[in-house]
C-alpha cells in the first residue's frame, strides 16, 4: 500500500473544503491558533511512518487526551470504574447538564465532559503527585520526552469554564465526584491542555492499533481485552453526537478533540492522526473528518 501517495491525493482533493468551519474560538487560547494548519501522519504494523503538511507542529489535543486518561484508569480500577460512568453513546452536546441530571450523575461515557471529569477524579484519588504522573504516561506512550503541557491554555480554559463548572458541582451533588472540585477541574484542564504533534498522536495510538503486544507504559498495563474494549468505546462514542457518522463515512475507532486534531485507528494496520482546526457544527475538524474518509475508501481499510 502506497500510503505516502494516497495521502498526497486526499490532501488534493480536500482543499477546497479548506474554508469551511472555523476553530474553536469560545475557547480564548484556541481561537489565536492559525485555522489553515493541516498535517497528517500514519504509523504502519511493520514500523513505517508517512507524514504530510504540518504533521511536525504541536496543537491542544484536548479531548482527545480523554483515551489516555481512560486507559490510566482502566489499568487501575480495572471493571470497577465502570460503576462510576457508562459505555453507551450519549446523543446528545459533549457538555450536556440536562442528560447528566435525569441520570442522576454517572455520565453516559468517558469522553463526554462528564464522564472525563470522573476520570480525572478517580485518577486524582489513586496518584498523588497526579499531574506528573499523568504526563509521564503520555509521554511514555508517545515515546516523546518533552511533551508537556501548555498551562496557558489550561488557563484558558478555567477561564471560560461555566458549563463545566456546573458539571462538576452535579457530579458532586449526585456523589460522582471525590475530591475538591476546583482541583479536579484543575487537573481535567491540564490533560486538555497537552500538546502534541500528528507525529506524536500517531505513535501514541500505536499501542491501540496493534493490541496483539503488550501494553504497558510506565505503570499503566492493560490487557489484550481492555484495549480492544477501549477501541470499541472509540468507536461508538468517540466523536461527540457524530459517532455515527464517522462511523458510517470513516468506520475507525477514534477520538476527535476541538482543537481540530482527530486520532484512529485501523486494528493490527496503522494507527493515524490528522489535524485541522477549523470545525462543523457538531465540533469536530472538518478537513480531518473528509481525509479520513478519502483514506478508508482509497485504501479499502476500516473495521467493516
């Protein structure tokens, strides 16, 4: 599979959907990013690597983090967290107070607000030193040393925090939340924070796509199953209330995140990220949804 050539082609035949949407500006640090940033990079099974555009340059991953987060978790708490949030697709915003009340505050999944708040709850109550822990981790499984967080942009985000505020004062309410609130939502911002490059991303999905090896980074391990389940949750839930339709145009497991990045994975095939900051309605990046669908149906490769 020439996937350098494939690549060269999408990225052709999606330039002229370069205009459409526009990033991510009710959060103040991300609407200074320049919207016309694209790059793209596949990591291959057998080790190859193909890149294009601006796949060297470091963006906010954001929710895409979330996987990360998840999978410290998981490697923890193991089946037990799944009483404190669920596993089904949530139909609804990523940041919807009316869902998380009428279920009486366990989060539909890990990648809503919601439930990534949980997430860090929990891992805040199993880490004391959480934030380098956290980072070590992501750094480990990325195989980069100096990815690191960008406190401006966490700064930013607490800044403009209101929905998610309220969030978490539910997810106390309904006793979903352990620790202080300000310092998890604290902690939730510093993982959405992150910066990493397609390079980076790509590698770091690596340990998704080919779940035959072992996964163990640093103290996070998890089992054959637990990856594959991680997988599975992509898939469905992986892209906000527009699972679906990646699901339908794409058919990857993946996770998008508002600061235009979007990272999949074809299971014991490659592992992909591309990034895009402008974004549709539903939040996620609008050239990065279109090559990831031109890259399934050139290459014949999805889980379907």
């Amino acid at each position: 599979m020439n996937y350098q050539s494939i690549l060269e082609r999408i990225y052709r035949e999606i330039r002229p959907f370069a205009r459409e949407g526009r990033q991510a500006d009710y959060i103040p640090a991300l609407a200074e990013v320049d919207p016309d940033k694209f790059g793209i990079c596949i990591d291959t099974i057998d080790g190859r690597q193909y890149m294009l555009g601006d796949a060297s340059e470091r963006f906010s991953i954001q929710s895409i983090t979330k996987v990360f987060s998840l999978a410290a978790a998981l490697s923890i708490e193991g089946e037990e967290l799944w009483r404190r949030v669920g596993r089904e697709p949530s139909g609804t915003t990523f940041n919807s107070l009316i869902q998380l009340e009428a279920e009486r505050g366990i989060p539909r999944n890990p990648f809503i607000n919601a439930g990534a708040i949980v997430v860090a709850d929990r891992l805040m109550s199993h880490y004391g030193d959480y934030e380098r822990r956290y980072i070590d981790f992501v750094r480990e499984i990325c195989g980069n040393p100096t990815v690191d967080y960008n406190r401006a942009v966490a700064a930013s985000e607490r800044e403009k925090a209101y929905l998610n505020a309220a969030i978490a004062n539910l997810l106390k309410y309904h006793g979903n939340l352990s620790g202080d609130i300000e310092q998890v939502l604290h902690f939730y911002f510093m993982q959405c924070s992150v910066e990493m490059s397609c390079r980076d991303l790509s590698h770091a999905f690596m340990a998704f796509a080919d779940h035959r090896s072992p996964f163990r980074f640093g103290e996070v391990s998890l089992t054959m199953s637990e990856v594959k389940r991680i997988n599975a949750i992509m898939q469905t839930c992986g892209f906000y209330d527009e699972a679906g339709e990646f699901s339908y145009l794409v058919g990857l497991p993946g996770k998008s995140g508002v600061g235009g990045g979007i990272a999949a994975v074809c299971p014991l095939k490659y592992s992909v990220t591309v990034w895009s900051p402008r974004l549709n309605s539903k939040g996620n990046s609008v050239m990065g949804m279109k090559a990831l669908e031109l890259l399934t149906t050139y290459t014949e490769e999805s889980i379907f």
